[in-house]
C-alpha cells in the first residue's frame, strides 16, 4: 500500500523516531546471566564492550560518610540562664510553701515533697532543715548552677557538668545535710545553653553531600567481571546491570526516558525542517537522506561509545556530509540533535553532548568551501582540534587528573580525524545512492580530462569551444543573480555532447564551408539537429552523469521553435507549416541554472553573427534574444525574476563586447625591411663574409 504523498514526511520522522528508540532502548533488552547477589557463578563473565556508569550505591555510601563526619552546628539559647535561675527558685519556693503548711500531716508533707521530685538524703534535708537553711542552700545551687553554665553547654556536656556539682556547692559553703538538697536543687536548674540547629546541620550536611562528586566505575571490554566458583557480590551485579547482562525485570524508567526523548528531539527536527527547511520537507529523497544519516550518527555514536571511546563518535561525520549533501543550515541545526542524542544514547555523560556538538558544528564550517575530497579530510583536523579543546576544558572544570585529560583530548584529535575519513569515503556512495550533485563532484565533472569532455575536445572541437564560452557567461551570469555558478559551469560543458554522434551536422564543427544541410530537407535537418538532444542524454547515461547535470541537455533548448530550419521550410512549401514539427522536444528549463545556460547559449551562437559588432549593436541582441525567449514562453517554469534577467543581459553584454571587440590591423612588414631599419638606426652596414659591428 502506497502512502500518500502528504504523509510520507511524517510517516519518515515515525520510522527515525521508532528506530531511535530502539538504538537507545537495545542495551536493556540483552541476554542476561541468571546471576544474583550471593549466587555462586557456574561460569566466567566477561564485559563484551567497555561501559562507564555511575555506581549511585556506592555515591550513597560515601556521601553518608562525609555528612556523618560534617560536626553539628549549636546555636545559642539565649534565655538559658534566667529559665535555670526561675527553675531553681520556683522550687525552693514550692519546699518551702509545703513546710510553711501547717495542716499537712508529716506524712502528706513528705508525699508532696516527693511530688516535687525529692527523695533520698534530699527528701530529709527538705524536711529537717529550717527555713534560713534551705533558703541559704538555695542561694548556693542557683550560684553553682551560673558558674557551671558561664561556659558553652551543649546537651552531652550535662553529665560532666552535673559531676562538678559537689565540688564547687563546697566551696561556697554547703555542708551536712543542706549539700544533697542544694545538689538536686541545682541539678534541677543546669540546662544547655548551646543546642543543636537542625536546620544548619541539615544545610550543612546537604551541601557536603552535594560535593561529593558520583562515584563513576568503568568496566573495560574483554574485563572478567565475575569469575567461576566466585560468589557475586553486590558491586559486581551494578557492574552486570551497566552491561545489561543482569537478570531481572525490564528498566521501564529508562526505556519511557528514552522514548520520550527521542520523540522530543525527532518532533523538534521535524518542526525545524517543515518551517525552515521546506525544500528538505517536500522531497522525500532528501528527507530520506537527511533521516538515514541522523539515524546512522546515532546508532554509530551508541556502538563506538559503548564499544571503543565516547569521544570518537561519528557525529562530526555526519554533519559534514549533511552540510556538503544538503546544506549547511540543516547540519547545523542537526548537530544539536545529534549532540543530544550522543549525550543521551551513548554514554548518559552530559559533558559528552558539548564535544559533540563542538566538533559537528566546526565540521560544517570546515567544509563550506571544499574543492577536493580530501579536504573532507582535512576538516577532520579541525573538529579533531575542537573535540581536543572542549574535552580538556570539560575535564578541567571535573577536576580531572591532568594525564588523564590530556590523554582524552588526544582521543579526541583522533576522533576528528576518523569523522574525516568517514566522510570522505562515505560520500561517493550517498552521492550515487541519491543522485545528489554535490560541489566536489562538480569539481570532478568539469575537469577537461573527464572521458566525454576529452571526447568532445577531440571529436568536435567546435562544439567544445562553443561550450567553453557559454560556460563562462553563465557561470558569470549565475553567480550574478544568486544561483549556482559551479552548477552552471558544469551544466554548460557537458550540454552538447549529443553532438558527438553527428558534429558535422552543425556549423561550428564544418570545414571548408561544407553544409550537410544544403542537401536535406527542412524537417530532416530539424529532426536531425533535436536528435542531439536525445543523443546527450543517452551519453549521460552511458558516463553515468548525475542527473542535475544531465537536466542542462534536455533543458538547454526547451521547447523553443528551430527558427531557420522552420523559415527554411516555409519558403520551400510557400504554405502554412506546423510549427510544432519543427520545436525542441523539452522540457522548459526548471531551474534558474538552465535557464542562464539556454540564454546563455542562444546569445553566444547569435554574437559569433554580428557584422562589426559594436557594444550597442551586442546589447540590442542579447535584449532581442533574451526578450524572445521570455515571449515564447521558454522561462515561465523557472525561478528567474524581472530583475535576474536584467542583471544577465548586463553580464552578457559586457562580456560578449569584451570577447568581440574590434581589433586593431597590423601592417605586414618583411623581415628584410626590419632588419634595414634597424642597422639604419644602430647606424651599421653588412659586409659579406662578416658579422655588424656593434653600434656606438
């Protein structure tokens, strides 16, 4: 079932998203060894690929360490002296009021001295003690209790401070029986007055935490990760999970993470081509173009991050070729998605998505001018020197061991100029799989040792010089009005090499004013001069020119009327003839490159015609011709503007009149008479037998 034209585009970013997705989702979806924690191992497991992950069990485990180590942080109380003060009056007073009550029996006296948290030795010293006593003792206990707090007392210092209690109420004085009440008096009174701030050790804590760095483990391809008889222990199955050799349930996390990113990234390319890139979006082989190589960028960045080094992914390759194949805004735009999908799909390590990205967007600026393959790689030296300095840079800031950053960045030097290679060999193929003409190409195409062009040197030398200076006004033409020059130039060479089957059918290969067409009718010398027409294209095809290059031999006539033979016709016959019988089979020129080259032919062939051409005689013609063909309807399907065609009639003009320009006669002088003139003027004579002397 065929899809329809207006959903192929969509239906090709579903299959680039549906085959991203299983790039990314792959690695979850491996053979697994029925391994687990405490299991011993029947066999040898070894890492089939090199892999780097964050052991996040391990990053716990240390970033409790050092929050553990992180000391508490104590705020001060403010009002712990006067609450300790108010505690130890508020109780004095309270013994006193229950030995000042007279209606309490002994016994409800000492229940509710016990209420008040009395017992032991301070219980009877509550009990037997006078007033003046115990308010004496409790002076003590309130000035012992200042002492001890004087000084920062956190709540575990209590217990030493609690021990000093004896000691200094004796120094003030107390004794006997008032020491144990005083004691528990001030016991009751001490308090911290430094207590712990939960929310500054909880900062604190959090921002040690924050420090620690992820505690990243690499295991390296052909690395025996579990060995036989050996029993698995917990780091050794994070090590099989980051190989996907780890059995259990499927990580349904990271594969919708992947499906979702993905989907993000394809939609947002798919956004940016169908606004900005229309010419893109409504062909489906350079859509199709475009989709593969994103989609080979990836699946390369995800089997050489995995398998050999992060930083000698692919992506810089595909940029070039989409810059060189399609254009360069696309490979910029696509070097952000491919960066992201390397960051992603390859190893999860962000620092990877600004190397990529670096060397893709370098890779399209290194080949905006390239004149050979092997400047592609060339190029490769360049985004190898902008992997190198954004990798160091990116290490640097990770606090990365210097041997090890440098040795990254030679890694990535060697990356870029892998993605060269890449790209040179990779492009001959894409060229020839989607017959795309791409400047290299065309380069290769106009060098006159090309098998058809050395042809046409040889077999109708006329004709190649014909197509010599048509070449030069349309490519002059072409580069005025903002088309493609080298396209132009290109296309002009090789739109006459029909004319190998029969160069002397036309006037420019004729030799001694002979003309086949004397002896032919009207219709047969028109049939035979549109067969050159026929017989390029199946030139081109025999030297399998792409067919951007191939349109300038059916284009470079249209459908334009074969006006002498036609006229010729209508002499003979003395009657109305059908001009169709007598036009070129077509099409019209479809792109601007084909119209210049038909205009620029039709005026060249007319210039050679022109009795003493002057410049305004030139400029009247080239106006005449280019006016005719706008009339006969030859440049309705191309792009050409009122003001293009304006620009080339003023480009061929002056060069015409500097190629027909009137030139100056020379005198025919003898040898003999020169060579008088000048013994005259040296003021020397021959004698025979001898050589002139030298004048003075």
């Amino acid at each position: 079932m065929r899809i329809p034209e207006r959903w192929q585009p969509a239906g090709l970013l579903l299959a680039l998203a549906v085959a991203l997705a299983v790039v990314g989702c792959l690695p979850y979806f491996t053979p697994s060894v029925p391994l687990h924690v405490g299991a011993v191992s029947p066999q040898d497991v070894v890492a089939p690929r090199t892999v780097e992950f964050v052991d996040w069990e391990r990053t716990q485990a240390v970033r409790d360490e050092v929050a553990a180590a992180v000391p508490v942080v104590y705020r001060t109380v403010p009002d712990a002296l006067e609450r300790a003060e108010r505690e130890a009056r508020g109780l004095l007073e309270a013994v006193l009021a229950v030995r000042a009550d007279r209606a309490l029996m002994r016994e409800a006296r000492r229940q509710r001295l016990q209420r008040l948290g009395l017992q032991g030795d301070a219980l009877q010293a509550a009990l037997q003690l006078d007033r003046a006593q115990l308010v004496s003792a409790g002076e003590a206990a309130v000035s012992a209790a200042y002492r001890l707090m004087d000084r920062p007392l956190r709540p575990e210092d209590l217990d030493g401070a609690r021990r000093q209690l004896d000691p200094v109420l004796r120094e003030k004085g107390v004794r006997g029986q008032a020491l144990p009440f005083a004691r528990w008096l001030a016991d009751r009174a001490l308090r911290p007055n430094l207590v712990v701030d939960e929310s500054q050790t909880r900062r604190a804590r959090e921002a040690a935490r924050a420090g620690v760095e992820p505690v990243r483990v690499r295991v390296l391809k052909d690395e025996v990760v579990v060995r036989r008889g050996e029993v698995v222990t917990a780091e050794q199955m994070r090590k099989l999970r980051a190989l996907g050799l780890a059995s259990g349930p499927w990580p349904w996390d990271k594969i919708a993470g992947t499906v979702l990113l993905v989907s993000f990234v394809v939609a947002t390319l798919g956004a940016y081509l169908s606004r900005f890139q229309p010419e893109v979006w409504s062909s489906s082989k350079l859509l199709s173009l475009a989709v593969l190589l994103v989609w080979l960028g990836a699946a390369g960045t995800r089997l050489v991050a995995s398998t050999l080094h992060p930083l000698l992914v692919p992506t810089a390759a595909v940029a070039m070729l989409l810059a060189v194949l399609l254009n360069p805004r696309l490979a910029v735009f696509a070097a952000g998605v491919l960066a992201v999908l390397a960051g992603s799909l390859g190893t999860q390590d962000l620092r990877l998505v600004a190397v990529a990205y670096a060397g893709a967007v370098v890779a399209t600026f290194s080949v905006r001018r390239i004149q050979r393959r092997t400047d592609l790689a060339y190029a490769g030296l360049f985004v190898g020197a902008a992997n190198a300095a954004v990798s160091l840079g990116a290490d640097l800031l990770a606090a990365t061991p210097l041997g090890d950053a440098v040795l990254n960045a030679g890694v990535g030097v060697a990356g870029g100029v892998l993605c060269g290679v890449l790209a040179t060999g990779a492009l001959p193929y894409l060229e020839d799989a989607f017959g795309l003409v791409t400047p290299i190409k065309l380069l290769e195409l106009s060098n006159p040792s090309h098998p058809l062009l050395r042809r046409l040197q040889l077999e109708a030398p006329g004709t190649y010089h014909h197509t010599v200076v048509v070449a030069n006004l349309a490519e002059a033409a072409a580069e005025a009005v903002g088309a493609d020059p080298l396209l132009a130039r290109v296309g002009t060479y090789y739109h006459d090499v029909g004319k190998l089957r029969r160069p002397g059918f036309f006037v420019e290969n004729q030799v001694g004013g002979q003309n086949p067409h004397d002896r032919m009718t009207p219709t047969l010398s028109a049939l035979a001069v549109a067969a050159h027409v026929r017989d390029g294209l199946e030139l081109a095809r025999q030297y399998r020119l792409p067919k951007a290059v191939a349109d300038f031999i059916a284009q470079h006539h249209g459908t334009s009327l074969m006006a002498y033979f036609y006229h010729r016709a209508v002499e003979q016959q003395q009657g109305p003839v059908d001009p169709e019988a007598f036009r070129y089979e077509g099409p019209k020129p479809q792109t601007r490159e084909a119209a210049i080259v038909m205009l620029a032919d039709s005026v060249e062939a007319a210039a050679r015609s022109v009795q003493n051409p002057t410049p305004e005689r030139i400029r009247d013609l080239v106006r005449r011709i280019v006016h005719e063909r706008l009339e006969d309807g030859q440049l309705d399907e191309c792009d050409l503007t009122f003001r293009d065609l304006e620009r080339i009639t003023q480009v061929f003009t002056r060069l015409l009149v500097s190629m027909f320009h009137p030139r100056l006669e020379y005198p025919e002088v003898s040898l003999e008479a020169h060579r008088r003139r000048r013994q005259r003027r040296l003021g020397t004579f021959p004698v025979p037998g001898q050589r002139p002397r030298a004048g003075p």
